[in-house]
C-alpha cells in the first residue's frame, strides 16, 4: 500500500513523500522519484527509513520497487541494520543486498547460547538464513576471530570486516560494504549506492560480488570477479544455480600488484601512479604506459619494453632503462641538447581577433612530452646528433641543426546552438636547435 504526498502518473510512478507497508511487516518511509521508473511499476525512493518487522532499521535506504516481482521481494537495497535494545552498543550487525536475494553475515554481539559474550555470525542467503544442522548448533559453524565495523574510512559508507574459522579449521575473512550515497547533479535527490562484498578464500583466493550471487562461500548464482591469488590474474563469471554459464577472459589482477610513484618512464613529465608485479610488469595510469622487462626497486632497472596507449599512438620504446627511465643512448653519447623556444598565445572570438602574445625561453631536449602551451601532449620519441623527432598520434615532426621547427595549433571554444564557433585560441611554437 502506498499513500502520503504521491501523485501517480501511467507508466512513470509515484513522487514526493510517502510510505510502502510491507507484506512481511517492514515498512519504509520516504521520498519517492520519477527518475529511472519504469513501465513495469514505480520508481525508485531514496532517503528514507527502512524499519524491518523485528524493529531494527537502516537509516538510510535505498528501495526500487519497480520490478515486476513478488510482493515479498520487496527490492531493498540497504547497507547494515543496526539493533539498539538498549544503550549503544548495538545488538546486531547485518548486510542485506538487493532484498529477497541477499547473502551476507550477520554479526551478534550479545550473549551466545552458552552464555558467554563471544559475538558469532549467522549467514543469509536468498532472504533466509542458512540452516545446516539441527539445534543451535548451526549458529557456531563459523568461529568469529576477529570483526571490525568501519564508518569513518569512507564518507557515508558503513564497512563490517569479519574474520572467520569455519568447522573444518580453515580461514575465511569476509568484508561486506554499503553506502556511499551520490548526489544526482539534476535534481539533488536521486542517489547512487554502492554494494559489495568480497569473500577472501583459504587458499587465497577471493570473491567479488553485490549480494546475491554466492552461496556458501561458492559462486552460485549471478554475477561474480573471481581472483586467483596463484596466477595473479581475475576474471568474471556468470552463474546459473551453481553452474557456471559464461566466463570473461583472465586478465591481471591489480590486488596481486604494489601500487607506488614513479617518475614518467619516457623521461619528461610528472610523476605517475603505478601498479608493480613481480613479474616486471608496470602498468601506469591505469595502462596509460605499459613496461615489461627488468625491475630493481619496483621500478624499470635494465632491458625492457614500454608501450604507449592510443593517447600516445602505441608508442614503443624499447631499449636500456635506469632508474624508471627510458634511456637513449645516442642522447647519452652527445651531451645535452638545448632548444630554444618562442611560444606564442591569441585568444579571439567574433567579437575580437586577440593579438598575439610570445614569451622565449631554452629548454633541454629530452624524451616525452613536451609540455609547452597549447602543445602538452606532442612527445619527442628520438633524439639523435641528427634530428630531433616529435610525435603527436599519427603525426611526425622532424628537428634538426639546421632547420628550424613551426608548429601551429587552433583550439576552438563555444558554439552556436547552429553550430557556428564563437570563440578559440590559437597557439604556435618555433623550436630552434642550440649548438653547445
């Protein structure tokens, strides 16, 4: 049943403050939004009160009623439940994840059966919890070692670490999260919630998913990232009631790498973010530059290979690097090469043609990008007693002793609603070469 301040449109949903009672006695009340609804029911609601029958809650919830579903899947997406009997120590801590197909630890911190204060953990799945054994011994079938509840680590997100030894002495650690509302930049009410709970295995190994698609610390039945702590490598999976359907290609994992600072491995530029495998492969910016080859100190130390992204027209550099850093051995063998250059700058519109401003100034040629104005991402890729060579994608422009270089860049602004440019900048560089 829905009442409250809702207006019902056909085929969008119901808006404005209301509440939803629940079959099963939960109940939620909040502020209902068009955005996102669909033909098969009303839209999404966000920020409100989720209360479940037993009368503990989340405060903020997130429900999506608008699947054509039973009525007892009642579609929440909620972070943790938290029970407060009395006082603030709370009595239970629990993740459920997409309502009647959740799984998940809950986490009791009172008395056990046997009277003592040890917490210990039932585990849920498809919205009841697991029975295996007869008796209360089903509760004990995983011994809490340690558990940590985590708000402060992330903005508006609960974390609940568990650390677990299952019947059969074998470890487990589970880490379930949720929260992390968004703000939409349109209408300030319709948020974004993150889900996610990783299953760390004995052997290593670990499961991602959000909440529906394991069973018993298995793949089951959805979507699932499996890591293979061995190989170093992941890939996704599709699950049909325990059968695995679908497979993604392996691909490396990034929890099998360190993530450091390195210098630009061409040379020239700022620092970079960078993830490290003992294998000697760096991936930077998230396979903006890719090196294999030897590694001393989690950096390029030896022979290797780097390769460039489309950004950087698949580059390649192969050859001697020191320190983190491409080494080009004729550059080596010359010295220093010195540039000269006269960078120039006009800003015009319809209005005004802007007059053009210059600065000089010398530079060391080196290799990478170039970084002057209006030229950031043109790369010198070789330097030789030669020539010079600088790169921009599929472009190639050619320096030498003797032979100036001109380089002319127009970089439009606005436009008319006709398609019509209303403003730009324009850009030039003249690169002469310095005999030293």
């Amino acid at each position: 049943m829905q009442w409250g301040d809702t207006i019902r449109q056909e085929l969008a949903g119901p808006i404005g403050d209301g509440e939803v009672f629940y079959p099963n006695g939960d109940h939620f009340k909040g502020v209902f939004h068009l955005s996102y609804a669909s033909i098969n029911g009303p839209a999404y609601a966000a920020e409100g009160r989720y209360t479940f029958a037993d009368g503990s809650y989340i405060e903020h919830a997130w429900i999506n009623t608008s699947k054509d579903k039973k009525p007892e899947w009642w579609g929440l997406h909620g972070v943790f439940r938290i029970k407060h009997p009395s006082g603030d120590t709370p009595d239970s801590i629990a993740m459920f994840l997409h309502g009647g197909r959740r799984y998940g630890f809950e986490l009791f911190l009172g008395k056990s059966f046997s009277g003592e204060d040890n917490p210990w953990v039932r585990e849920w799945y498809a919205g009841d919890k697991i029975v295996r054994y007869q008796g209360p011994d089903d509760l004990f079938r995983y011994e809490v070692l340690d558990w940590q509840l985590d708000e402060a680590s992330r903005e508006d997100c609960t974390t609940l670490r568990l650390t677990l030894r299952a019947i059969d002495g074998k470890i487990y650690k589970v880490e379930q999260m949720g929260g992390d509302y968004e703000l939409n930049k349109y209408d300030n009410r319709i948020y974004k919630l993150s889900t996610r709970v990783t299953l760390w295995l004995p052997n290593g190994d670990s499961i991602d998913h959000y909440g529906d698609d394991v069973k018993d610390f298995q793949s089951y039945d959805g979507y699932v990232e499996v890591h293979q702590a061995e190989k170093a490598q992941w890939r996704r999976e599709h699950w049909e009631k325990g059968k695995l359907v679908e497979a993604g290609e392996w691909r490396r994992d990034w929890r099998a790498s360190k993530r450091v600072t390195l210098p630009d491995p061409t040379g020239v530029g700022a620092e970079m973010q960078a993830n490290v495998w003992a294998d000697g492969h760096i991936s930077y910016n998230h396979n903006e530059w890719v090196y294999d080859g030897e590694v001393k100190n989690d950096r390029p130390d030896g022979q290797g290979v780097l390769v460039g992204d489309d950004y950087h027209g698949k580059r390649r550099y192969e050859g001697k690097f020191v320190d983190g850093q491409y080494v080009n051995d004729e550059e080596t063998f010359m010295g220093k090469v010195m540039l000269h250059v006269r960078s120039g700058h006009k800003s015009w519109s319809v209005y005004s043609n802007g007059e053009w401003k210059y600065n000089e100034y010398d530079i060391e040629a080196k290799l990478g990008k170039l970084d002057l104005d209006g030229f950031w991402n043109y790369e010198i890729t070789k330097i030789t007693q030669e020539a010079i060579i600088i790169s921009f994608y599929d472009e190639t422009y050619t320096l030498t002793p003797d032979q100036p270089l001109h380089l002319f860049k127009s970089i439009d602004g606005d436009e008319y609603s006709d398609g019509c440019v209303y403003d730009g900048d324009d850009y030039s560089v003249d690169l002469t070469w310095i005999n030293i």
